[in-house]
C-alpha cells in the first residue's frame, strides 16, 4: 500500500471499541474483588471470626 491508501485506512489499533470497553470494565470489577476480599480479611482478622 502506498502512502494515500494507508491515510485513508479507518480502524486499527486507535479505535476506541467495544473490546476496550469490556477490558476496562474487567479491570475494573477486578480491582472491586480484590478490595472487597481485602475488606472482608481484615473485617475477620479485627473481630476475631473465622469462616
């Protein structure tokens, strides 16, 4: 491909899709899990309780 042909080519690697959108929603129910985990380990550790 020569140079005008790649100019007028859309898509790629900078589009802002669906795939991004899903990885930054994993990201962050993720990083919600670890806080929610790290919650509940101290929360038992203070109160003395066990599972």
């Amino acid at each position: 491909m020569n140079n005008e042909e790649l100019i007028n080519v859309y898509g790629g690697g900078f589009s802002f899709t669906a795939t991004w959108l899903n990885a930054i929603a994993r990201t962050i129910n993720t990083i919600m899990d670890i806080g929610r985990s790290v919650g509940t380990s101290l929360r038992m550790i203070f109160s003395g309780t066990k599972c």
